[in-house]
C-alpha cells in the first residue's frame, strides 16, 4: 500500500518578517547574548540573510550589540518600549489594582485581569498573595478564549451571532456541539462567572467574572486560581462583586 505523504509546508509569503520574528524570539528565550552564527543556527536561517534583518532590526532599535560579548546581539529598548505602551493604554489596568488589592486581602489568593486580544485572552495586570501560589499566571500569558474562564467570561456577555460564530471558527473541529458551547455560556452568564480547571496544572481551577462597560459589554475579566479545597460560594460572590465595582468606576 502507498503511503500518503504529507503536504510540505506551507511557503511564508512574508519571509523577512517571519524572519525577524524568528530573530527576536531566539534572542528572547536566550539567557545570554547570541553571535550572528548562533543566531543563524537557531532560526534555521543562512547567515547573509540573517544579517540582513539583524541589521534592520537594528536601526529600529529591536536589537542592540552587546557590550561585553563581541559581535554578539540582544534584545533592545524598543520592544519593551513598545510593549509599555501597549500595556499602560489600557485604562482600566491602573483602576483595577486598588481593588484587586482588596479582594486579595479577602480571598488571600491573587488576582489577575484579562482582556481579550482577537481569539485570546491576556493576561495585562496581576496582583499576587504573598502566600499563595502564582499557579502560572503573570502578565502576558495568553491561551485560547474557550479553554480559559476569563474568556468564557467576557464571551457568555456577547451577542449569540458572535458566539455562533466563535464556535464555527475556533470549535467546531474540535468536537464540542454549538448547543453545549452555547448552553455553557448561558449558564455562565445566568450566575456570573465561569469556572474552569487549568489544563496544565492538575487539580487547579480558574473563577472568573467579566467586566462590563455601561452598555453591558465585556471589557476584561477578573480571575482568581484555587485548589479544589476551596469554597467556590464564598469565592464567587466577592469576585463578582469586586467586577461590579471595576465596571462602576469605568463608566
């Protein structure tokens, strides 16, 4: 019998952009400056065309030469700059802290808030408990919408043709039903939160509740994570509580 071959890979149509990203994630996930060689070798990429974008990357600002290593590249100022920016254009981050700092002191487990970016969710603030475990969550984690609670949050606030539709583009293949999908997120809306267990940490769950604007759409998300120890009850109800007040001082 003839084996089926699998399709090649698909061809980039923008080679010097996937190129740069591929650049500057390896300097991300290094731990020390990278040599053009080293650079090159980790992106799978000839070294003239990795020079090329390094050193257009360089006059941006994305990358900078070490000090110390010669002839050896780091990530620069400007993708942290540029991340910043992003980060603090969110109003409803510097809001959220004052009262993840009381909910906090009253769950004593840290809170996170997420917003949703295109099929994620973000993680864009994150106020720890000292005394709890972070379970994963910092600023910047991003997971698909459905598998999170954050994002079954804001999405149980959107109208059913945007849940539909979710659920045709990023589901259906999956295996999941429309009804269930739509079933599931009628009843996070009918008590206010959505509850999830977190796929990579066993016996870890995730409480969420959706911030709203004053026309009842969802801005953000505020999530705590807990052990199956805890009292869901008496967790759900300050949650939502605290959501309330974010969405009031938002207006």
């Amino acid at each position: 019998m003839k084996l089926i071959e699998s399709p090649p890979p698909e061809k980039s149509k923008a080679p010097a952009v996937d190129g740069a990203f591929d650049i500057m994630q390896a300097l991300v996930q290094s731990t020390y400056p990278l040599s053009l060689t080293e650079i090159a070798d980790r992106v799978n990429m000839p070294v003239a065309s990795c020079h090329r974008i390094i050193n257009a990357l360089l006059r941006r600002g994305l990358v900078v030469q070490d000090l110390q290593r010669r002839k050896s590249y780091c990530m620069g100022a400007t993708l942290f700059q540029m991340a910043s920016a992003a980060y603090f254009q969110q109003p409803i981050v510097p809001l959220f802290h004052s009262i993840a700092d009381v909910l906090k002191n009253e769950l004593h487990q840290a809170v996170n808030l997420s917003v949703l970016a295109g099929s994620h969710t973000l993680v864009v603030a994150h106020v720890p408990w000292p005394f709890a475990q972070s379970h994963g969550i910092y600023v910047g984690l991003s997971n698909v919408l459905h598998r999170t609670a954050a994002g079954k949050a804001m999405m149980s606030m959107h109208p059913l043709a945007i849940q539909k539709q979710y659920w045709e583009t990023y589901i259906a293949d999956s295996g999941q039903e429309l009804e269930a999908w739509l079933h599931e997120l009628a009843e996070v809306k009918r008590v206010g939160y959505a509850l999830t267990q977190t796929e990579t940490l066993a016996g870890v769950f995730t409480l969420a509740a959706p911030v709203l604007n004053r026309r009842g759409e969802p801005l953000a998300a505020m999530a705590v994570c807990f052990d199956t120890q805890r009292d869901i009850r008496a967790m759900a109800t300050p949650l939502i509580q605290a959501t309330w007040q974010l969405s009031a001082r938002l207006g």
